[in-house]
C-alpha cells in the first residue's frame, strides 16, 4: 500500500464507526466537512473517523475525541448540486492519534500512528466459521428486532464472515461506548466475543426489566 499518512483530517461522528475493509456511504453537508472533503480530493483521499467522547450540555466546547479510530479513503465521490456531496469511504487501517493539529482549518486534524494496526492491512482470512455465529445472530437478530432494525441476514451470510462481524458491529444499535470497545477489538476472534459479551448485557435486561424499550 501506499505510504501511510503521518496526519489526516478527522471526521468526528457519534456513534458511527467503520472497520478495515468495509465501505459505507456519508452525507455530507456541513460546510467545515464539505471543506474537509474538497481538501482530501485534492490530495490522498484519506479521512479519519473517530468518535467523539460523550460531551456535557455546553455546546461551545470541543468534544473530546477516543484515542483510537479507523482511516478510510474516497472511492466514491459524487455533488449532488445543492451543497450536499454523496461519498463512500472504504475502512483501510485503524489509528492512534498521538496529538491534535492546531490549524486555521474549520474542521479538525490530527496526528496518527498506526504502528499497532498493521496487521490491518492483511488480507489473511481469519479462521472462524459460521456455526461460531449461530448464538450471536440469534441474539442479535432479537435485539434488532426489538430496536426496530431491518437486516437483510441472508445476504450476510453469502459475504465473509469478516465482512459480516464487522458489519453488525457497525449496524449494531450498541452504545457509542460499546462500538468503541468493537473497534478496539485485537482482531475478529475478539471482536466476536465482545459482541457476545455485550450481547449477554443485552438479553439479561431484556428478561429481567421489562421497562427497556
């Protein structure tokens, strides 16, 4: 792969994350992230999602951003002619961000590392097989259910089981908190039990207090 960017703009955005090689489509219509976005054609096409921590009710403050996010690149790009720009981001390789760049630039840059993610880059295919999913999808598919969430389950089970981990990770209707924790996961074996860990949080309150909607 080409060579890795030292800094990238960041897209901070609540309870939204991507993982390596998944691909999903942003609006984008803010001005300081149409600027981030004419900036990074321009260049290498690189964007930085991360989340921001939970803020207080004060507006005028800058959140917080988690130390650890998830670069993707342009490979879809389209002006929709009122302002808006239609993109699709392709997850590439997790970061660390080492500092915040202090620019004039309305949106936010940062400095990175993505020294403990290589492993991201990798096309070896992780050894898991779907019968390991079985549980979680059962649970899953009862707490999507439940949280008014269509998923069309069959064509995620003709896509990789990668592909499928990561994209009920990224549907999932989890806390900001509990998709960090996701995307923190070493690799897919891990990510997997921390779904099911999350999920068992999950099922426990759904037989115990009637009250969760």
């Amino acid at each position: 792969m080409e060579n890795l960017p030292k800094k990238i703009p960041v897209f901070p955005l609540s309870n939204f994350i991507i993982f390596p090689k998944t691909t999903v489509p942003l609006n984008i219509f803010e001005p300081r992230y149409v600027d981030m976005i004419n900036d990074s054609m321009k260049s290498n096409k690189y964007i930085g999602m991360v989340q921001p921590k939970s803020k207080n009710n004060n507006d005028n403050t800058v959140p917080e951003l988690y130390e650890i996010g998830c670069m993707g690149k342009i490979t879809s790009f389209k002006d929709m002619n009122d302002g808006r720009y239609l993109i699709e981001l392709k997850g590439l390789i997790r970061f660390q961000i080492l500092k915040e760049i202090k620019s004039s630039k309305k949106y936010r840059e940062c400095e990175i590392n993505f020294e403990k993610f290589q492993d991201d880059l990798n096309d070896k295919k992780e050894n898991l097989k779907f019968s390991d999913l079985e549980l979680i999808f059962k649970d899953l598919k009862t707490l999507f259910e439940r949280r008014g969430f269509i998923i069309n389950w069959k064509a995620l089970e003709k896509q990789s089981l990668d592909e499928t981990i990561n994209a009920l990770a990224m549907a999932s209707p989890f806390t900001l908190e509990e998709k960090q924790i996701l995307l923190e996961a070493k690799n897919l074996d891990s990510r997997k039990s921390k779904i099911a860990d999350i999920l068992t949080t999950y099922t426990y309150d759904q037989y115990n207090n009637n009250t969760i909607q």
